[in-house]
C-alpha cells in the first residue's frame, strides 16, 4: 500500500496522486486492494497514465501528457467514459 498519495477530489471520481519515483509494481498491488483511481507518471516516458481497477483486472489509460491538471481532467473523462464515476 501507498502511504504518500494526494488526492484530487475537486470534481468526481476522486483521483489519487502517486509521487514521482514509486516502483510499478507498488502502484499496481495499491490499485488492487484500494480500487481507486490513480494518476502516475512513469519515470521512463514522461507522460501521465491513469491507472483503475474495473472490478477484474487492472486497466491502464496512456498517453495523458505532460502536465498534471490536463492529464488529471484527461483521466477523469476515460474514468467516465467507462462508468467509472
């Protein structure tokens, strides 16, 4: 479990915020017993991915972008997209 998430909750669903550096494989085991949605941005690309879990597996929403406030309204409309609100 992650102990150092923010979260934005100025809008529905509520997003958490992972800190740069914490390892893939912590935010995937987070997602599994938390089921809350996370923002992460991998060290490796740059860019922002959203991260859920739809009730049986984990599923990845790339390609956010580079700046925060965009990649979190970017999320939250995949999230609602797919019924995730």
């Amino acid at each position: 479990m992650l102990d150092d998430i923010t979260s934005d909750d100025s809008e529905s669903p509520t997003i958490g915020l992972v800190p740069a550096g914490v390892p893939w494989e912590q935010v995937q085991d987070h997602i599994k017993i938390m089921h809350a949605p996370l923002l992460v941005r991998p060290d490796d690309t740059g860019g922002y991915v959203g991260a859920y879990w739809d009730g049986t597996k984990l599923v990845v929403a790339g390609d956010l972008g580079s700046d925060q406030e965009q990649a979190i309204q970017e999320f939250r409309e995949f999230l609602r997209e797919h019924g995730e609100d």
